[in-house]
C-alpha cells in the first residue's frame, strides 16, 4: 500500500467531520477525489475532493464565516458543489509554516488581476484553516470550477487550436504580471496575512526559507541550504570528492553577485503563478476558452523571469541553459533570447519548434515581460541551473530513492558530479 493511501478512510472521515462541524452539513453528501491514484509512489502535496451537497441543503453560515477569514467571500446562495484540498502533512518539498496562507493570499491577487481580462477563471475561496505546524490539518474550500483537464487534450490539438491556447494563457501571465502587490508587502518570497488580514511577505511554500530583501539574496540562501542538505545527504556527501565542493564555493562567492547585476530590473517584484503549466488549467473543448487557472501551491512574489525558470515546460516555455553546444536546447535558448529565425529547424527531439514559436508570438502580442525583453535572464538561469544540480531531485527526494536500487543511485550519482563538473567548466569555476 502506497503512503498516499495509508489514511484514505481517515480522510473521508476527517472531511465528513469538517462539513459536519464547520457547515452543518449533514446527509448523504457526495465527496469524490480528484487526480487520485493509490499506486502512486510519490507523496501528493495536497489530496484534492469534489463535494456535492444532497438536493435542497445548503451550508450554513457559520460565525467565523460570518466575519470572512482574509481571503475569503461568502459562499453564493444556492451553491451545492465545492472543492476541499486537504494539505498533506508529508509532502516532499513543502514547507508547512505558511503553505494554506500563500496559497489563499496567492488566488486574492491573481483574481484581482484577472478580473478584468479573464473573469471567473480563478476560484473563489469560501473558507480555509493553516496547517501551523504539522499537528494541525490545512484545508481550503473552494469554488468547484467547471472545464476539462487542458493536459489531457492539449497534445492532440492542431496547431492553430493550440495556438487559441497559448494567446489566452500569453494574456494571462500578462495580467499576473502586472497584478497590483498591497504595500503590506515588502519583500521578495511567500505570502501570508498578518493580524489585520493585510497580505504579508513570508517563507517560501516550498522552501520554508525567507523572506528576502533582494531576488539575488533569494537565490543565495537557497543556495547555501541545497549544500546544507548536500552535506547530510548519503550520497552526495557535500561534493566534496573530486575537488567539486571548492568549485561550487566559489561560484557562490565569487559568481552570483556579477551575474544578478547583468539583470534588467533587478528590484521588480511581481505575482509569479510557480507552476504555470496546461495540468493546472481547465478549459471548454466547445469554445476552446480557458475556465480556470488552478493550483497556487507554489506561487509567491519575484522577479518576472522567475516565472520562466519555473513554469510553462509543456509549452516549450521554461527557460533554461545546456552544459552543451550545438544541442537543441542550447538553439532553443538562443532563439528565445534573440528571435526565431523564418526557417525553423527539424522537430527531431525533445524541442517542439513550432510549438515555441508561436508560444513566443504570443508572447509578444500580449506584451509579456519574457526571456527576449528581460536583459540578463540568462546569467539568472546559470545560477538556476547551478541550484538544480547541487542538489538533484533523484538524490535528495525520499520517495524517488526508495524506487532506485543502490547501483542506480550510485550511477546516477557519478552522472550528476559529471553534469556538475560540466556546468562549472562552463561557468568558468
């Protein structure tokens, strides 16, 4: 049995309870979970339920509803379908300080942007609890939205109906982009709501480090905890072989700061969605209009590129550099920097050449800040990439380890000191 399913009758119970106490919902209420597989060996951040209240009932108004946590708005007269999302204590990865509030204070902004340009894609919070700490459960009910999952469709459409969906979500990360930040908030990092119910700067939901005075600070702290977490790590044991761990040391000190003050803009600081992709977006097939933008976990306040580094992957959007010359990548990278040329190369690999193109005429039309018009980017993902590799995800995430036979951890470990090593010599460390 797979850890996600250890407490699965625990939940039902717990969100029975929850309708019970907090709404006095009773009856045979219909609860289903969402994008649920038991065999999934890799912990969920969040287990996710739609809710159907029985014919004729309604939540009833509670006190604390009453006067509305930050966030929040009352729940619409005659609503009887919801989403829960129950946090998940031991999520790989997510901090549990602040991770309910960011994500609440995260959807208040973006529906706020979005308001005007693409109404009613970004659900309505009706009521949430923080985790705190990991004794207490975090929950967030939520707008149901209507719309079928844009992952599942999207691959199969041509390219002028992906195109309709590129031009909506180049809108969209335009919108975000331009989202007005309450002056309560003063730094760069996470969200939260201070005792007024004022948006505040906080940790990371995904670090639990922060806040930060500066995008470059962001990146330093992080790097200092992935060598941190390097150092306790079995396999990595800190880089230190090979003389790796000086050389990594000396990128830090020594090639951080100059490569943030290449950066356009250094102190802008806007909305980033964190995990911007077609997995967290609903869609109408009939109309082929966006219905909703999903899933905040990630979302915090950064630098415009940061959405790049980040996001839009399966729209050959995310920007990133390669350890190689004359690869695909490196071409892709270059074209985003400096233009698509009329004749595009062969789609023969991992690069959907049309596919980025017209992500990138999107992105011009709507007037998205993006990797062409941000001077410097590419400087910021070499410390990105730096980031990544110090610490990598198949040997420093519990459930991806416990998948690996030793022989394959320790393979891949040599392979990664060898990308490593790579990507410093390309660095000049």
């Amino acid at each position: 049995m797979s850890h996600n399913h250890i407490n699965y009758e625990g939940r039902l119970a717990f969100v029975r309870g929850l309708l019970k106490d907090k709404f006095d919902i009773n009856g045979e209420t219909e609860i289903t979970p969402i994008q649920y597989n038991p065999e999934v060996p890799f912990k969920f951040n969040s287990f996710i339920y739609s809710i159907t209240l029985p014919s004729g009932s309604a939540p009833k108004t509670t006190p604390e509803q009453d006067g509305l946590k930050p966030g929040c708005v009352a729940i619409p007269s005659g609503t009887r379908d919801f989403i829960l999302r129950l946090t998940n204590s031991d999520a790989e990865g997510m901090s549990p300080t602040n991770r309910v509030e960011n994500e609440v204070a995260a959807i208040s902004l973006a529906s706020a942007a979005l308001e005007a340009s693409y109404p009613r894609i970004v659900p309505s919070v009706y009521a949430w609890n923080s985790t705190g700490n990991k004794s207490h459960q975090g929950w967030i009910l939520e707008e149901w939205m209507r719309g079928s999952q844009l992952d599942e469709a999207f691959e199969a459409m041509d390219l002028n109906q992906k195109r309709n969906i590129l031009s909506q979500m180049a809108g969209i990360l335009k919108a975000l982009q331009e989202a007005k930040l309450p002056n309560s908030f003063t730094g760069i990092g996470g969200l939260s709501f201070d005792e007024k119910g004022r948006i505040v700067s906080a940790v990371s939901s995904i670090s639990g480090l922060g806040p930060w005075s500066s995008y470059q600070e962001s990146f330093k702290n992080q790097l200092d905890d992935a060598l941190e977490k390097a150092d306790a790590s079995q396999y990595i044991r800190g880089w230190r072989a090979n003389g790796v761990r000086d050389r990594l040391d000396r990128f830090i000190e020594q090639g951080v700061q100059p490569r943030f003050e290449a950066l356009d803009s250094k102190d802008e600081r806007i909305l980033v969605h964190g995990d911007f992709t077609t997995n967290n977006i609903l869609f109408d097939p009939s109309s082929g209009r966006i219905t909703a933008l999903l899933d905040y976990d990630f979302s915090c306040v950064s630098h415009s590129s940061y959405e790049f580094l980040q996001s839009l992957s399966d729209v050959q959007g995310q920007f990133k550099i390669s350890t190689g010359d004359g690869t695909e990548e490196t071409t892709l990278t270059h074209a985003k920097l400096h233009g698509f040329s009329e004749t595009l190369p062969e789609t023969t690999g991992d690069v959907q050449w049309e596919l980025a193109k017209a992500l990138e005429n999107e992105l011009e039309k709507a007037g998205v800040k993006r990797p062409r018009t941000i001077e410097g980017i590419d400087k910021i993902a070499e410390v990105h990439a730096v980031l990544q590799a110090a610490l990598p995800w198949r040997l420093s995430n519990a459930d991806i380890l416990n998948l690996q036979s030793e022989k394959a951890i320790l393979d891949f470990r040599g392979e990664s000191e060898q990308g490593l090593m790579a990507l410093l010599d390309r660095l000049g460390f």
